[in-house]
C-alpha cells in the first residue's frame, strides 16, 4: 500500500452507522469497482468504488461486502470476500490481501475467497426480507455504464425476484457527507501535499515553461510525498486557456504577462483536495490582472464567512451572486444600471462566473451529499468563485477547502499561499 494503515475504527464505526440506518432483517451487499478495458490487454489504472472503501478499506478489485446484522449465522453478519491470490497472479500482478492483513485493514473477523460468495450468500440470502443495493446516485453522474453494482442487481433480481429491495445510497448520502476526525485528518494530508506541490511549481514557474512541465513537477511532488495520485486531471490553463473552465490538454508555452491558473489536488489514502490558483507567469501581475485577482479574493474571503451550519447552498449561492456582482461593477465589467433591470433568473454576472461556489469534498472531489440539506458541522465544501474574461484572455480562480466546525469554520488550506504580494514574494525569493 503506497499510503500508511489507516486506523480500522473508521470502518468498523462506518458499517455500524449503515446498518443503523437499515430496515430489521436486511441484507446488504456493496461491491469493489470494476476494472475497466483500456486497449488491448490493458485496463485503466483501478481505482476503488468509495462506498467500499468507505466500509472496508480495501483498496483491491473483485472483492464483495455482505452486511447481515439479523443473521441467524453469527459468522455471516458482516463477511468479505476477496480474490484468491496464486503464483500465476502473484508473478504478474504482485501481492494481493491475505486474510490477516484484510482481518486487520477492515476490523472484519469473516473473511472468505470470492470462490465462496455465491454458496455463503445462497445459504443466507433466504432468511432477510430486505437487500440494499448500492447504486450511484450521485446527482452529478450522467447514467452510460452498466456499472458492477447496477448489474449485480439485475442478476439478484433475476435469482431472488421476491426479496424486497432497498436503496443503499440513500443511507450513504447523509453518512459520507459527515467528516469523521479520521477523515479529517487524511483530507488535511492531502492539502499539505497539495500546498508544498504549489509553492514547488511557483518556484519553478517562469516564462518558456510549458504547461506539461508544471504538470510533470506536481505529479513528482504527489508521489515524492506518498500520494495515490491526482484527485482528478489537474488544469494547468495559461493565458486564455484559463477561460476554458475544465481545460486539461496542457500543453502549450507559458508566456511573459500572461496568468496561469492551477486547480489540481492530490489524493492521500483515497480522500481528495482541490485547490485553485492563478499567478503571473512572469512572478508579477499587472494593475488590471492584480485587480481582478484581488476581487475575487475578496468574493471568495466573503463566501467563507457563510460556509457554516445551517446555511442553505442555493441562498448560499445567491448571496455570493450579489457579493460578485458588486466585484464586476468595480471592475467595469458590469454596468449598475443594467444590473438593476436584469431578470432575477439570469442574473447577469453569470456572463463572468458561471460555475457553483461549491461543492462537498471528500472520498470523491465532488462528494456523495444533497445539494438540498443544509450545511452540517463535519462537512468540508470547496470555496471556488472565479471572474472568467474571454475579451482579455484571462481567467482566475482561487479555491480553499472548508471544514464547518461546531465554532463557525475552518480553511484546510489557510497555509497555502494565496494574497497576490505573498505568490509574488514566492516567484521573486
């Protein structure tokens, strides 16, 4: 495993809260991601479902939890079952989990090969009236695959056609959403290393540089540190490619007075950061680029402040409309009068800044949450607002990650660099 053992109370205390929440003589089955074809003989970097991970932590493919609390068997309340590993795998794919070492990530006493799942499940599945299913529904996610679980379901469906079925993510939705100190703590690692990755490449910046060598830089600091990774493809977005609000390609040369804006994160143990940020290529901006950074430090300095307890994200989202409204004004990008006679509906500094302000973070960058509940104490939520001019080619963003505490707030990456005299110092030391 790249990152350190995770403390397994995290997952014992994740499943206890699950089943809580689950009907009396209720089965419950979640799977391992599936490994999806690349080309050929090849499949895409594996990457595990975190709803799994979430109650296991395991990080291995073709594996299966089965929760049954109710179950007559005491050996089958909570069982997993892994892939059994030979010399075959072992010379081509490397080490697989033993039962011990799955006995000690997960806190899950049954531990049986994947060979056994259809008998232990058949010899149990007749004595539950509900099984939860675990589907992604997260509001975010267009439907195009038929993922593991979904066909999963369609066997069980077929096999037990009379069991009444549940939804598992209705119970993972307000599970997920509150951090655990745990969690916390793993989610704060990730933003260390996504600062010290930051203050790297400002160093390194300069005029000439290509986007790919920033990118390059980065990646070397995620995985110099014990990162698994990117939380996602990192946008490293010079001068008007910074318009382009989720530009990846990265491959162009960073000019002299043009700004780059970074939003990339790294991903520790499973949990993510996402960081943005927009600095002169050449170390220093210019009056009008300096201006339209510093308004949206201003917006995003004020947003914070509402990033609370019971705060409602479409007021939420509102409020921090009116707060860049004003911003735009300032800037001459808007005029009051028009904006006094504007449609309430579309509000007109959309045209600059059209995107959410924020967004929960956790297991996935765009965590598993309700867009509708309020804000809770152990949620953590980006704080994004950016001013997009397509007429100047220039595009800033700046992005921190909140924790709501029971004291208000606090910014996971209030250490990362971020007034425009401090990134200059950086670029110019």
């Amino acid at each position: 495993m790249k990152y350190p053992a995770i403390d397994k109370c995290l997952f014992i205390n994740n499943r206890k809260n699950f089943v809580s929440g689950t009907k009396r003589n209720s089965i419950a089955i979640f799977h391992a991601s599936d490994e999806f074809p690349r080309s050929g003989d090849q499949s895409f970097l594996f990457k595990q479902n975190p709803d799994f991970f979430y109650l296991t932590g395991i990080d291995q493919e073709q594996s299966i939890l089965v929760l049954f609390p109710d179950c007559p068997n005491k050996a089958y309340k909570e069982v997993l079952f892994l892939r059994q590993t030979n010399e075959h795998i072992a010379i081509w794919e490397g080490h697989k989990y033993t039962k011990e070492e799955a006995r000690a990530a997960s806190g899950i006493e049954s531990i049986y090969w994947l060979s056994e799942y259809e008998t232990i499940l058949q010899n149990i599945i007749y004595y539950a009236e509900y099984i939860y299913i675990n589907t992604n529904e997260n509001d975010r996610y267009s439907h195009q695959v038929a993922y593991r679980d979904l066909r999963m379901f369609e066997a069980l469906k077929a096999k037990y056609p009379l069991h009444k079925y549940e939804r598992s993510a209705v119970i993972m939705r307000d599970l997920r959403v509150i951090k655990s100190p745990i969690e916390i703590e793993l989610t704060r690692k990730a933003c260390d290393i996504t600062h010290d990755a930051f203050v790297r490449v400002l160093k390194f910046l300069k005029p000439g540089v290509t986007e790919y060598e920033i990118e390059a830089e980065i990646t070397h600091e995620f995985l110099r540190q014990r990162a698994t990774g990117h939380a996602y493809h990192p946008i490293l977005a010079s001068g008007k490619n910074a318009i382009v609000l989720h530009y990846i390609d990265n491959n162009q040369v960073c000019n002299d007075g043009d700004v780059i804006l970074f939003d990339f994160g790294a991903e520790y143990a499973n949990y993510n950061a996402d960081m943005s940020r927009s600095v002169p290529v050449n170390g220093r901006f210019t009056a009008r680029q300096r201006a339209v950074y510093d308004a949206v430090l201003k917006v995003m300095r004020e947003a914070i402040k509402m990033i609370v307890a019971g705060t409602n994200l479409n007021d939420y989202q509102e409020e921090v409309g009116k707060i860049m409204t004003s911003e735009l004004i300032g800037l001459g990008l808007l005029d009051k009068h028009d904006v006094d006679k504007q449609d309430p509906n579309a509000p007109l500094y959309k045209k600059y800044f059209m995107h959410g302000t924020s967004h929960h973070l956790g297991l996935d960058v765009h965590d598993f949450a309700s867009r509708y509940k309020p804000f809770e104490v152990g949620n953590i939520l980006t704080c994004e607002p950016g001013i997009y001019i397509p007429e100047e080619g220039l595009g800033i963003r700046i992005e921190n990650n909140i924790l709501i505490t029971e004291d208000g707030n606090r910014d996971l990456m209030a250490n990362i660099p971020v007034e425009a005299a401090h990134i200059e110092e950086i670029m110019n030391s």
